[in-house]
C-alpha cells in the first residue's frame, strides 16, 4: 500500500478487514422523545388492563347496581316525569278527540248537554267486562236518520245493555270525524275498550261520570260494526299489555 510522503506508513497503515464508519452524533432530543412514548404506551396498556378486569369481575355492574339503589334511596327521580297523554281505547290506538260529549244516566251531561271531558286519560286495561254488565248509550252524530236505533238494536243482540238512543247533542252534530266517539268515566275503562273493539277507528274520551255506562256516539265514518270474530280479535289486540323496553346498559 502507498502511503503519502511525510506520513510514517507503518504507523497509520490500516491493516484488517474491518474499516470504521462515520454516523451522526446521538441527539439527546430523540432519547427523550422515545421516552416519553414508551411511557405513554404502558400507561395506556395499563388502562386497558384495568378496564378489562372490571368488566370480567363485574364491577361495574355492581358500581351502577350501588347508584341506582341510592338513587332510590334518595327518593329523587331519575328523568323527568313525561306528561300523560290520552289515546284510544279502540284496537286502532288513535288519539282521543279533544271535543266534547254527551253523557249517560248518572253524569252531569245526563240532561242532554255536553259532558266536562276530563284531562285525565282512561287507565288502561287487561280485562273486559262481559256485554251484559256494560250500559251503552248509542247516540247518532250524524245527517243519517235512523243509525242509532239500528246500531242499538245491534249492540243489544251482542248481549250489551242499552240505555239510552237518539241523536247527539247540536254540539256534536257533524263534529266526530271518525267512526265513533267512546266516552266513559274512570270506572268504565274496561267497558270503552270492550265497545272501541266492536268497530274500527273509535277513539275514547273521559268524563266525570262515575257510573260505568259508555256513550256511544256514531261519527261520520262508521259504516257498521265488525262482525263478531273481528271484534274479539280485536279486543284481545286491545287488552295485550305493551312490552316494555329493556333498560340500556348502565341505567336503573
């Protein structure tokens, strides 16, 4: 090997198979950084372990069992109360109409005028009385002459007790838009959902009554009644309790 003039060439002749290599120099930045990151990792694994012991452990089960039972406890409500709303007695589950009606033998509209509707919603039902407990007063609300004596006499081989028939009072005259109007005090909710399965689009309305008579006042849109079948498939569609909804997971 040549070796330059004024250089010692044993001395600094390089000898081997190996020769060195010039890299950067360390950044001390880049160490920290790589760090901070390691760290930021076992943290997060570390999250995650814990979150997964409590979920095969059950804890948080039992952390929100513990809330709920304060909660009860405590006596205060968990969501707002929802305002109740009136519907429909009938298999349809139309809206009640917000008109008035007539009352029945025992009601303060018994004279003919228009019955206070109540604010209060009929309570909904499981059972229905059996026809010959249930009075009904048929009431015709129409132009048709003659709707309630038919549709009375039709009730009655049904096996239901008639009471009083004949036309609506002027008020209601050409104000049912539906088949039927229902209305019934607090006691005769079983007896409204027995009579709104007779025929279909019926809505249900309350008064203050508290006899267990129903009106029954013939809309614009009743046709007939439903035969027989019909009206008890449809009676037992109107008396099937609603399912509840399952509560979401960590609620009460």
């Amino acid at each position: 090997m040549l070796t330059p003039q004024g250089l010692k060439g044993k001395q600094f002749r390089i000898t081997g198979t190996s020769y060195p290599r010039l890299g950067p120099p360390p950044r001390r930045g880049r160490r920290w950084l790589m760090l901070i990151g390691s760290l930021l990792a076992l943290s997060l694994i570390a999250l995650g372990g814990v979150q997964l012991v409590d979920i095969f452990t059950g804890r948080a089960k039992h952390s929100a069992a513990q809330a709920c039972a304060s909660a009860r406890a405590s006596g205060k409500p968990l969501a707002a109360p929802v305002a109740a709303t009136s519907t429909a007695a009938s298999p349809s589950g139309s809206p009640a109409a917000g008109s008035a009606a007539p009352g029945s033998p025992g009601s303060p509209a018994a004279s003919g005028a228009p019955a206070a509707v109540s604010s209060t919603p009929l309570p909904a039902v499981t059972t229905a009385p059996q026809p010959q407990t249930v009075t009904v007063n048929v009431l015709n609300a129409t132009g048709k002459a003659g709707l309630a004596a038919k549709t009375a006499d039709e009730l009655k081989q049904r096996g239901f007790t008639v009471g009083k028939v004949g036309n609506a009072p002027s008020a209601l005259e050409g104000h049912v838009p539906g088949a039927a109007e229902l209305v019934a005090g607090q006691t005769g909710a079983g007896a409204a959902a027995l009579l709104g399965a007779q025929v279909t689009g019926a809505t249900t309305m309350a008064d203050a009554r508290t006899d267990g008579s129903v009106d029954f006042v013939i809309g614009d849109g009743y046709s007939a009644l439903l035969d027989p079948n019909a009206a008890a498939t449809a009676l037992a569609a109107a008396l099937k309790p609603a399912p509840s909804a399952s509560p979401l997971p960590g609620s009460c």
